[in-house]
C-alpha cells in the first residue's frame, strides 16, 4: 500500500508537470521565451513530532534537496530535468535513517506547430534505492504517509514511462476550454522483503483523463480562475508475479483563483479535491485499531482515502523589490476505503493537518531570485488518538541564463 501513495503522488507530479490546459497560466509554465537555460537549486527541511497515549514520541525528519533545470527547445517546447537529494528519519525507541539520491525525473512538453494541442513526455529515471536495508525500512515506508506532506516520499523504484496529450480551445470572454489524457507505465523493481529475502514487485499501470477551463478578466482588478478535473485509473500491482494489490479509481478537482488588487498585491486561493475509490483488501491494508499501533507501525500503514485541501495567501510588496507573503492551509484526510472489509475493522488514515506561515521573494541580480518560507505545523489524527507538530523551511535560488 505504500506502494501505492508513491505511485499516487509520482502520478500526480506528472499530471501537474505536463496535463495542463493547453493554454496554461503564464506563470505557471512559459513554452515562448528567449532563455537558453533556466535552474532552480533549493533546500527544505520538514519536521515532525507525533505523540500518542501509551507509544513514545516519534519524530520524522526530512531534508530534501531538490534541483531543477529547464531547457526551451524551440519556440514551442520545454526540456526539464529533476534531480532530488534527500535526508530522513524516523526515531521512536530506535533510529531508522537513509541518505542518497532520490529518482529522477525527465519531462518534455511541445506544442507543434505552436497550436493548442500539447504533447508530453514523462520518464522516471531510478537512480534512487529501491532495495533499502533494514534499518531503513522505516523511514522508507513513513516518508510516504501523506498527512505528513513531505516532499520526497519515495527514494528508489523502477523505470516509469508516461505520455499526454492535451488539446486547448479559446472561447468568448476570454476563456478557454483543454481536454486531453495520458498513460503512465510503471517500471518493475527489486526490494527486500520481510526476512530480507527479495522480491519483485510490478506497479500497475493508470490511465488518466483530464479536462479544464479558465478565464482572465481585466477590469478595475485583474482576476483570473481556473478549474482542472482528472479522473484516474489504476491497474493491478502484481508482486513475485501474483496479483497483490488495486488502488481504487480516483477524481481529482483543482481549483486555482487569483486576484490582483494593485501592482504588487494579489491574494492567491486554491482548493484541491480528492475523491478516492474502493481498493481491494489484499493484505488487510489500512485496517486495525489505532491503540494497539506504535507510531512507527502506524506510519508504516499504507493509507489513501478521500482528501480535501483549501489555501489562502496574500502577497505584498514592499520598497518596490521584495514580495513578503503570508499564507495558510488546511487538509483533511478521509479514512482509507477498502472493498468486502472484514466486520469490525477499523478503518485508518483520517486526520486534519493545518500550516500557518509566510515567506519572501527577491531579485537580487538580474539573473538571481531569492526565496524564502517558513510555516508551522499542527494537526491530529484517528480522531485525537494522534497529536501531530512540525516545522516546514525552505529556501531556493532560482536563475536564468
């Protein structure tokens, strides 16, 4: 099942990176400009404390070191290239820990001709470790959990290979409708098992629909907003060649609105709707009771349900060069749905995560942009049984040439 949430969230940057609507918010992604490369090098450190009755405290932290580089290729298309470092942990009685690189991740997006339609490409490179130790099990299997939100929630699986096609359509009012799909294929890898013995285990592959429109309207204040919808299907992970696990259907909402109240002042919502399927209870997957689970061992359960996320920021500039911004988020997680449960399993995952924090931007040459963030974490989980706290730090160069 951890499986699955990794492969949840690899497909979800896919989505993100290259199932957008043809005629994509301009700052969101430039397919027309003169820049020969452009690169963002950045660092982000998130910590957890999670505590409940009866279990010590456990702490999850991670360090992750992204770096990016995109490439225009002609007029009309975008090379990029993703490069992940990572550092994390998990302590409770005892210490689980990995360092190394994650995988990395290849995407192209063209548009020939320069019409509406848009073609991407997808290839996960593994250059992470698949086959962890057993000291890393833990932390390995507790990146994952996705009320914990960390940017790295995998660190090695095997050759995954996507492609999109998306198809955009101007209309009156300045709006404009996409319609488009894609194919993720999931590579096969090796990891160590339980005793250490190995196994292969063989992801099932999705297939995703997506649709979506915006608009932009220029009055007294500019306003835009958006609404992109993906509906995703999964097939059956097989391991040691049997069939072993299938991730439920899921419907995703994004919904993005930005208003610009001056030069320099905008306020920016979003909301993000997940609406998650039955999977199959092979392995009784997300069931038992919370009070018989350490923390560790109830990270380590695999979990997808229903979620919701809605957030707010509002940026300001100031002295005509630096964008101060305050922000706040909020996510709930529905429990984890699973076909046929057996009677009286209680089902796990539901929580609410919120952050509050802020953070700056600058241009400190023509060729440099600072950013900064910070956020603090708080939330529970199984209705109270869970106490979640954390921190969230960022900072990044990015850069031009």
């Amino acid at each position: 099942m951890k499986r699955t949430i990794a492969r949840g969230a690899a497909a979800l940057l896919l989505l993100l990176a290259f199932a957008e609507p043809a005629l994509a918010r301009s700052d969101e992604v430039r397919l027309v400009d003169k820049l020969f490369l452009e690169g963002e090098l950045g660092v982000s450190v998130r910590t957890w404390t999670l505590r409940k009755d009866g279990s010590p405290d456990a702490k999850v932290f991670e360090i992750a070191a992204p770096a990016r580089f995109r490439k225009p290729v002609g007029a009309h298309g975008d090379l990029v290239l993703e490069l992940p470092g990572v550092w994390a942990s998990i302590e409770e009685e005892e210490k689980s820990e990995y360092r190394g690189p994650a995988d990395a991740r290849l995407s192209a997006s063209f548009r020939p001709g320069g019409a509406g339609t848009r073609v991407g490409i997808f290839v996960g490179i593994p250059i992470g470790a698949s086959k962890v130790g057993e000291e890393e099990r833990a932390v390995a299997e507790a990146v994952a959990d996705r009320m914990l939100g960390l940017p790295i929630k995998r660190f090695g699986e095997g050759l995954d290979v996507g492609a999109s096609l998306v198809h955009g359509f101007a209309l009156p009012r300045s709006l404009a409708l996409s319609a488009g799909g894609g194919y993720l294929r999931k590579g096969e890898y090796a990891f160590l098992g339980s005793g250490g013995a190995e196994d292969e285990y063989e992801p099932g592959d999705e297939i995703f629909l997506t649709a979506g429109i915006e608009g932009e309207w220029d009055g007294a204040m500019l306003f835009r907003a958006a609404a992109d919808f993906r509906f995703r299907m999964f097939g059956t992970d097989k391991r040691s060649g049997e069939d072993f696990y299938e991730e439920g259907d899921e419907a995703d909402l994004l919904l993005d609105g930005m208003l610009a109240l001056a030069p320099g002042r905008r306020i920016d919502v979003r909301g993000f709707l997940v609406f998650k399927g039955e999977g199959s209870e092979r392995g009784a997957f997300g069931t038992g009771s919370i009070d018989s689970l350490s923390i560790e061992r109830y990270l380590r359960r695999g979990m997808t349900g229903d979620y919701r996320e809605f957030t707010a920021a509002y940026t300001h500039r100031v002295a005509g060069w630096i964008d101060l911004s305050a922000a706040a988020r909020a996510a709930d997680f529905g429990e984890y749905a699973v076909a046929n449960s057996s009677s009286g399993a209680a089902l796990l995952g539901s929580g609410r995560v919120f952050e509050i924090g802020g953070g700056a931007e600058t241009d400190l040459t023509a060729r440099l942009r600072l950013l900064l963030r910070a956020a603090r974490l708080f939330g529970e989980a199984e209705g109270g049984a869970v106490d979640l706290t954390g921190l969230d730090l960022g900072a990044a160069i990015r850069w031009n040439y």
